[in-house]
C-alpha cells in the first residue's frame, strides 16, 4: 500500500485521512509510521479523543510507554468515559513499572463496563507486582523480576541495532561508494573484515558480509568514518553531539545486550531501561533523516 495515496472518501488535508492510515499502518505492524500519522491527524483536529486513544496504541506498541499515557490522558480529557482507553492506559502504566495507577486505571476500565479477560489478566498482574495477591509461583516470580525486563530490553536493542546497523551501511555507501570494494574495504576496519568472513565462511548461508557485524562493532566503525555521521547528530540536534559520548552509549548497550542474552551476566535495572529508552528516541531521530 502506498500510505500517501489518497483516500478515495477522505481528502488528504482532512484528519479522517491520516487517521485512517494511522489506523491501518497500526493493523500492518508499522508502529513507528502510525505514530506519524496519528500526530498528523491531531494536527487537523486536536481534540479527537479516538486518534488519541490510537496514537496512544502506537506508542505503546512502539515502546514509548510514559508517551503513550500522555495520549490516553488526552483522549480522555475529551471523554471519561472512553471506557477501552482506560485499560489501554493501565497497560501502558504497568509496563512503566506504575502498578498503583495501573490498577486504578483498570478498575476504572471494569467499572465503566469493560469485560474482557485482558483487563482483568492486567489487574491481576498489576496486583501481583504490588504484593497485594497471593504469593507467587517461585519460577513466575523469577521471570517476573528478571525476564520481563529482559524482554522490553530486548525489543528496544532489536529496534536500536536494526535501524542503526542499516543507517551506517547506507551512509557508508554515500560516502565511499555503492559496490562492496568501494564501502566494505573503505569503510569497514581490516579487523571486523575478517572477523566477518570468518563468521560468513562457517555460516552454511553465505549471507551478505555486513551481516555478521556485531552491534559493539557499529562503534569501531562509526569511530574510524565519524566524519561522514556528525552532520547528521549536528541537523538532528542543533549542535554536534560528542563523539565519545555516543560511542561509549553503544558500549553500555552493548553491555545490557549481553545481560540480555546472558542472563549470569547480570539483571537488567530500570536504569538500564531507561539508557536504552533514550538511545532508541536519539537513534530515531538520528536515522529518520534517512
């Protein structure tokens, strides 16, 4: 689908519109596209408490959590009794580790008729984490306390090294060339190179070189070709963010990658979440301009 085609019912200067794409990009999985249109659609008509309630379902999909309770709470100042949204809402509470208020925000869900087994699994769960029910089975509590964490780390390395890892190629590829001999050997350090072929070589798929790059291998790459990237942190940021600053932030995601994958290396904390929840906004941004 061409998401800037326009509706044959809607004309492309209306909030239905981009509501209406949102709404679609939401059900095809584009969650960070949705966004876009959903703010699109408010542009036109700020007081829409649906496409508040959908921008806040996009968020929440794309792991922006404290952003996707700021819509909720604007669709609801439209309408309190946007019954769907107050469960949406918990949930997104619950996710940021807000277990009173997520069980308010059910609560009000349930009272104002929602019925579903999802809102009352919510509560449960929110109820659970504050220790207002039963003790919990040893092995729940563990992953409780250590896989779920894991998990939403997880997700924003997933996002953070996919979108990074194809920024840099196509940077690289501006800037040295499109063929393999002009941007692999220009742009990527001798060491990395046969790191890779000996990763490809032992690899029965024989897939692209690029592809056996590690994520702390960005910050070897990134730190030899800096000066094809710091116009981009400097059109994003309004001033050129410090190149050691961003390397060493790899270098921590590097190290919460490897909790993740390892789990005797360490727990992920909330501070972790939340370094990796910055550097997935600033990678966002950064890579956008692609």
């Amino acid at each position: 689908m061409n998401n800037m085609e326009d509706n044959k019912d809607s004309p492309p200067d209306s909030a239905e519109y981009w509501s209406e794409q949102g709404a679609e990009l939401l059900v095809q999985g584009k969650f960070e596209d949705a966004v876009k249109y959903f703010r699109k659609a408010l542009e036109f008509e700020p007081g829409d408490g649906l496409t508040w309630t959908g921008l806040g379902l996009a968020l929440i999909q794309a792991g922006k959590y404290q952003e996707a309770v700021e819509s909720f709470d604007r669709a609801l100042e439209q309408s309190f009794f946007f019954t769907d949204t107050w469960a949406y809402r918990g949930e997104a509470l619950a996710a940021l580790g807000h277990y009173q208020e997520a069980v308010e925000s059910y609560e009000k869900a349930i009272k104002c008729g929602v019925k579903d087994g999802e809102t009352q699994r919510g509560r449960r769960e929110a109820l659970d984490r504050m220790g207002q029910v039963g003790a919990l089975d040893p092995i729940e509590k563990y992953v409780r306390e250590h896989a779920q964490p894991c998990f939403e780390a997880y997700k924003l390395l997933y996002f953070i090294e996919g979108r990074l890892h194809h920024f840099v190629c196509q940077r690289l590829k501006k800037a040295f060339g499109e063929d393999e001999k002009q941007w692999w050997d220009q742009g990527i350090p001798l060491p990395i190179r046969k790191k890779c072929a000996e990763r490809r070589e032992e690899d029965t798929r024989k897939e692209a070189a690029y592809n056996y790059t590690d994520l702390i291998d960005l910050r070897e790459i990134l730190g030899k070709n800096w000066k094809h990237f710091e116009a981009e942190f400097k059109r994003v940021t309004g001033k050129t963010t410090r190149k050691k600053d961003f390397l060493d932030g790899l270098v921590r995601l590097n190290e919460i990658r490897n909790m993740v994958m390892h789990p005797v290396r360490g727990s992920v904390t909330e501070n972790d979440l939340q370094f990796a929840r910055q550097m997935r906004d600033m990678i966002e941004s950064f890579t956008s301009l692609e």
